[in-house]
C-alpha cells in the first residue's frame, strides 16, 4: 500500500512542476534513412505493457488495423503502429501498448520497450512540420539542454485514432448541439491545445455555438495571451473579464501544459476569477483529481461536442 501511495505522491509532484514521465519505444528503421528512431506517448495514457498476445484477423478490418485480442475478458483492437508511421520493425511486433484514451481502450502493437524518462514540459518542442504528416505533435528533447541530446517523437495519437478508425457520424452536428452561447459582447474563449486535429473539432463546436475564439498550440502560448489580453483590457480602463470569457485547456502539451496553465492562471490574483474548462483525452478520476486539485472549473473528457458545449454553457452562466 505505502509503494502504491509513493507512485501516487510521485505523479502528482509531477503535476504541480510541468513534468511528466514519457514511455519510449521503437517501431522499426526509417524506409529511408535505415535508422530506428525512438518514440514516445505519455504514460498516462498507458494502462499496461504486455509480451504481444495472439492477435484474431477481423473480417474487412481497415488499413493497419491488426485485428483483436482477448485481454482478461476485454476484446482490444490492436493498431499496427509501424505500418502507420512509415516503419518496418526487424524484430516482428512484440510488445503490445494497452492504451486507454479519449473513452477507449486500444493495444499499439510496437517493436520494442525502451525506457520512462521524466522530463519537464519546457524540454518538449511543437512540431507540427515534422515529416510524418501531421502524426507527430512534438520532439522531446531527451537529455535537456545538452548539446547532443537524443530526440524522441512524440506522437499525436488522436490523429493516428482518427486516421484507423474515421467516425461515421458528424463531429459536431448543429442541430444536436444545443442553443447559441450567451456571451459578453467583445469577449473571447481563449483555446488551447497541440493536436491539429483536436483544434479543428474544438473550432467546429465554438463555431456552432456561436463562441468568437482565439486558438494556442501551446500551454505557455495560452499563458501569454491571457498577459496580453489583460494587458490590453486595463489600458482600456476594463477588465480582462471584458475580454476574455473562460479558458478551454487540454492537459498535454509542449512546453507548458494544462495543469500549469491552470495553476497559473488560478495562483495570480489579477486572473483568479477567469473560469478554466480542462479539455483531455486523458481521463479516469485519478487525472480528474488532478484537474480539482490545480483549481480549474470544470473537466469534459475529449470529443463529444454536446458535452462540451454544455459544460462551457454552465461555466459561463455560473
């Protein structure tokens, strides 16, 4: 019990000090380059890591998608996650990432298990123009500010979701949605998050609400905007309420993340009262816990548009 509490203790230092750990791995050389490259999801995500169990062939499965496994009861599609990267393994596909992410629960078969390194968020740079078309959200620089750090990708996992298994009804359906947000005249939402696709749906829901916005990549990109704002608002003799109507935050991201953002926000008394919805794929009630503990308003698990539009509907009326 005192080695579980420890793990736990440990995590949410974590938390309050723009850290996390990253799960390594390799999925096989570059067709190009002949090199393996290292990769990385936040262990967060991770659920456990198994030896690769025996894999059932699905009848018209898509592209890249390996089939299912019977995991203690739970049937677990498994992605190929070489084949959707570009990466041929020299080993075969040995180690299955049981990942539970944005309401699901999916096994990323990969080549091998490396290592958990803790790093800082400040250490992981956007990378939106890395060459894996979109699949890459940031480079994490392994080794800090050394020189010859080694670099791991890592990698956008709601685009790769999205990509094996596109959703066959409407993201966001305006007639579904709910009534348009009653909002202070001039007054923004101020939004951030590192997927390129979670940013289009986030832009898709405040569209159909009717909730002007001001998109960030970056947790410290979101920070800097609301100084600005603020800023702005009191050289106007107004507040930055008058500006900006609530925070809508995802939780991982380079260089500063949401809990971070969140905690900075709620620490400095000129922005205390600014509401702050954490918007995350990473859900269960230990990073629920997380999100009360750091002062934000409200948690929406990632991506239902009528639930998010609820909850940004009751935060603004609050």
């Amino acid at each position: 019990m005192s080695t579980v509490q420890h793990e736990v203790d440990e995590r949410t230092n974590l938390i309050s000090s723009n850290k996390f750990e990253l799960l390594l791995f390799r999925l096989g050389v570059d067709p190009v380059t002949e090199r393996s490259e290292l990769f990385g999801i936040n262990v967060f995500k991770v659920r456990e890591i198994v030896a690769m169990p025996e894999i059932t062939a699905v009848a018209g499965a898509m592209a890249h998608n390996l089939g299912v496994v019977n995991l203690r009861g739970q049937i677990i599609p498994v992605i190929d996650l070489p084949s959707v990267v570009g990466r041929k393994p020299t080993s075969g596909l040995n180690i299955m990432l049981v990942t539970e992410f944005a309401r699901s629960t999916q096994g990323f078969a990969v080549e091998s298990v490396e290592e958990i390194v803790r790093l800082e968020w400040s250490h992981v740079l956007s990378a939106e123009s890395s060459a894996q078309g979109g699949l890459v959200t940031s480079i994490a620089r392994l080794d800090g500010d050394a020189e010859d750090t080694r670099l791991a990708q890592v990698l956008d996992v709601e685009q790769i979701l999205r990509q094996i298994a596109p959703s066959g009804s409407k993201d966001v359906d305006s007639e579904t949605i709910g009534a348009k947000l009653k909002i202070r005249p001039g007054a923004v939402i101020l939004a951030a998050d590192d997927s390129a696709v979670a940013r289009g749906l986030i832009g898709q829901a405040l569209d159909a609400i009717g909730a002007p916005y001001i998109m960030s990549k970056t947790g410290k990109e979101c920070w800097e905007k609301v100084q600005l704002m603020h800023a702005a608002a009191i050289a106007e003799g107004k507040t930055l309420r008058d500006r900006v109507a609530l925070v809508l935050t995802d939780l991982e991201m380079p260089e500063m993340d949401g809990f971070t953002l969140t905690r900075n926000i709620k620490q400095d008394d000129r922005f205390k009262d600014l509401p702050v919805i954490i918007h995350s794929s990473l859900s269960g009630t230990t990073n629920e816990d997380h999100v009360r503990s750091v002062g934000a308003d409200a948690y929406v698990a990632k991506f239902v548009a009528e639930e998010l539009a609820a909850t940004i509907r009751e935060v603004i009326t609050h």
